[in-house]
C-alpha cells in the first residue's frame, strides 16, 4: 500500500468523473512541514499553532514567534497556510498559563476565550503572523468561535496590529485572509450575520461532534457514541454546503473525519471540495476519492432518509462496495 500511495502522490487529486478536490494537511511541528511536498498536499488546512507553544517551557515572545512563523512560511512556499491561533485551555493546557481547576474542562475557558480575555496575547500572536507575513499571503483562523460577537472582537483586534505594523512602516500582507472554525453549533445560528464577515469556514468537527452530542470526546465511552454520519451531523454539514455556496465562503472540514476513507467519501458526497487531514491519510483518502463518482454517490445521498437511524455508515459503505 505504501508504494501506491507513493505512486499516486503526483498524481491529480480529482474523481473519477472529474471533480477536483483539494487535499490540505493538518500540521503543527516544524517537522510536520516535510510531508506537505512528501504528500503532494496542495496546502496546510490547519496549523495547530498551540502545539510549539505546549512543548516550551515558557510563553514564546513575539520575536520567537515570528521567527516560527516565518520559517513556516518558508517552508510551506508557494503553498498556503491556514494558521490557527491558539487554541490551548480544555484538554490542551500550558504547564506555565493555568486558569486554574475547571470542572468542565472542555465547555471551559479555552481557545479564543483566552484569548479575548488577555487581548495582549493574541494580539502578539497576531502582530507576529503579521510580521512574519509582510509582503506574502497570510490567512488566520480563529477556534472556538461561539458568536459573531467574539469574531468580530478577534477581528478587531487583528485590526488593531494590522494598522499598529502600519504606523511602524512594516508591509501588510500582500493577501490576508480570515475565516473562522465552527466548533460550537451556536454559530449554525448565525450563519447570516456570520458568512458575509469570512474569507472561509472550517468545521472542526472533533469539537462540533463533541458540542453537538453533549458526548465528551476524550472519554472513552462516549467518544464512539455517536457517529459523524449520522443524520443530525449529514443534515448539519449539508446545510453549511448550501449557506456557504450562497454566501460564496470557502468551506472545509479540518476534523479526523476528514482522514477516514468513508467520511472523507460522504462530505465529498454532501458538496464539501476541501478537505484537511493528519499527512498519513492523505494516501488512502486519494486513493478512495480517484475512483470514485460523485454525481452516483450524490444521487445515492439525496435519496438517502436522514432520519432515525443512529448512522448511515453502513449504507454508504454498501454504496462505497457496489461502487468498487
Ligand atoms: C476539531 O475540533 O475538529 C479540530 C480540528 O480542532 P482540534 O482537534 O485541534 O480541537
Ligand atoms: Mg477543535
């Protein structure tokens, strides 16, 4: 199998009839970045940038962050990054930055909630992607957005350093981008207000599944509870196609359902044309997506009654078998 997936490395990333899909790679250590050429990933759909912050032991300065970024940057070339501000707190803590004991770690003070709380950080982690990004394309993705209200806020503050770097005569980025994760499905709620403010929208759908399901996803019997694929989460993410298509905001799906075969197969199913994954899974989900047809699996779907089954896994996997 190795030597397939090294055969269809340079191959294109397209359907058997033709649709194209871009494979992006989740990232978070210098040493991830190799695999972005290695895979032949078109680009990072996430980089975790709380993973260096958590093997340091102490908060990295602007200085360090830059050089960091910058040198992602570098390495990444030509191709983009999506960078994702920290999103530390929940199961992901600092041993030097300790909000202290929480009963419900994961519906906590985490992620952009930090940050908003100490603007100061995440307006160094802003003013470093800026620096390390002056006269190239940056793109910034907030997590753990739950309102439109916090996005603006975070907005704000990129605002804020953008003209700071003005005044002090550093280039803007040639191109910024900014979107947001949907983690919390409050936001689903706000799609109106929301899509018209985004460059994209990624769903994170580790946490969304975990918010949606009230099921813990590090808990061992809850995690597997409930399924991606099932009709609460098909309905859910079709919707977000349809009020994405409209609002024209590239959407993707940055979550490890994306690196699994079959639910990379239904997302291309429901519309999704982006997809971003841990770097092994690109092989197998390029090897599922070449053969397969999506107008016989989007006929297949829209027959599909998401209603009360618990999953639609083992249809779609007798649709995947019928269909080589
Ligand atoms: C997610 O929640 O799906 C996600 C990609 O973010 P993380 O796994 O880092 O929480
Ligand atoms: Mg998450």
């Amino acid at each position: 199998k190795e030597q397939l997936y090294a055969e269809i490395r340079n191959l294109p990333s397209v359907t058997r009839d033709g649709v194209p899909i871009s494979m992006q790679l989740n990232c978070g250590l210098l040493i991830d970045l190799p695999h972005l050429h290695a895979s032949g990933a078109e680009g990072i759909g996430l980089y975790r940038t709380e993973i260096p912050f958590m093997v340091r032991s102490s908060y990295p300065d602007v200085q360090a962050q830059t050089d960091l970024y910058s040198r992602i940057m570098d390495e990444a070339g030509d191709k983009p990054v999506i960078f994702r501000t920290l999103d530390v707190g929940g199961d992901k803590m600092l041993p030097y930055m300790t909000g202290g004991e929480e009963e419900n770690p994961a519906l906590g003070w985490r992620a952009v909630r930090i940050g908003l709380d100490h603007p100061s950080l995440l307006r160094q982690q802003l003013r470093a992607l800026l620096l390390a990004a002056a006269g190239r394309s940056l793109s910034v993705m907030f997590p753990m957005i739950a309102e439109v209200a916090e996005f603006d806020a975070a907005r704000r503050l990129l605002d804020m350093e953008l003209k700071r770097l003005a005044v002090q005569g550093v280039a803007p980025p040639e191109r910024l981008r900014v979107g947001t994760m949907i983690e919390v499905p409050a936001l689903l709620w706000q799609l109106p207000a929301l899509l018209p403010r985004l460059d994209f929208l990624s769903v994170g759908s580790n946490d969304l599944t975990q918010y949606l399901f009230a099921a813990d996803r590090g808990n061992p019997r809850t995690s597997n509870r409930y399924d991606p694929l099932s009709p609460a989460m098909l309905c859910l993410l079709r919707r977000l196609v349809d009020e994405c298509g409209k609002h024209r905001v590239s959407l993707s799906l940055c979550g490890e359902m994306a690196g699994r075969p079959l639910d990379a197969m239904a997302l291309i199913g429901l519309g999704f044309r982006t997809l971003s994954m841990s770097p092994p899974s690109v092989g197998p989900v390029k090897t599922m997506l070449r053969s397969l047809e999506v107008a016989a699996l989007r006929q297949y779907m829209s027959g599909l009654y998401l209603g009360a089954d618990h999953s639609l896994r083992d249809k779609l996997r007798s649709f995947a078998k019928d269909h080589g």
